[in-house]
C-alpha cells in the first residue's frame, strides 16, 4: 500500500503540475472599441460660373489637415474624359496661384460649344 500511496502521489503531484502549466497558458485576447477613420490626401475642388461666354472658373485647394493652401499654381485644362482626366488633357487655358483661402480663379471667354474641364496643382 505503501507504494500504492508513492504512486498516487506522484500521480497527484504531476496533474497539479500539468493543471499549472495549462492554467499560466490558458490566456485569451481582449479587444478594444473599434475607430474608423478617413486617411485623406490634397483635394481639389473645380466649380464654373458663365455669364454668356465668359467663364469664370473657382478652383479650391485643400491639404490633408483640411487646411486651405496658398501660394500654389492652379493650372485649368480642358480634357477629353472627364472620367480620366489626367490621362486626357487636351490643352492647358489658363492658371493662377491661390490666394490666403486656397482659392485661384479665373476668367476667360469660350466659344459656344459642350466642354470639360479640370484643374490640377503640384502638391507634396
């Protein structure tokens, strides 16, 4: 019996240790709230007013802060797909640096016809 009892606990002593071991493994993952963000970069914005055949285009420059910029040249073209522009310019018609707002505008006379145009500016 005596032996018995060894046996038993060793036995005893080797699942406490096997139930240790398992225990300090046993962890599992807790999970924050969930952010959602918008990574966004330069934009710019186009807008057209004509009084006849006077254009006059208003084009807004923004950084990834949502700050204006000024000081950057705005050139306007007219391109062949408005659905890829930057592929398509056809010519450039005019340019002009933007003012303290991010805004550089102008003005120029067309022919009567159906145009599209874009504006673009080199940004950082």
């Amino acid at each position: 019996m005596i032996g018995d009892t060894k046996i038993k606990k060793a036995i005893i002593a080797t699942l406490f240790t096997m139930l240790m071991a398992t225990a300090a493994y046993a962890s599992y993952y807790v999970y924050s709230n969930t952010v959602h963000m918008t990574i966004t970069d330069y934009s710019l914005t186009l807008t057209v007013e004509n009084n006849g055949l006077e254009v006059t285009f208003t084009a807004t420059l923004i950084d990834p802060s949502n700050k204006t910029v000024s000081g950057k040249i705005i050139e306007f073209w007219n391109c062949s797909d408005p659905n890829n522009p930057k592929n398509t310019l056809n010519y450039k018609f005019g340019q002009n640096v933007t003012n303290d707002s991010g805004v550089a505008t102008y003005t120029t006379t067309v022919t009567a016809g159906t145009y599209d145009f874009v504006a673009r500016a080199s940004v950082p």
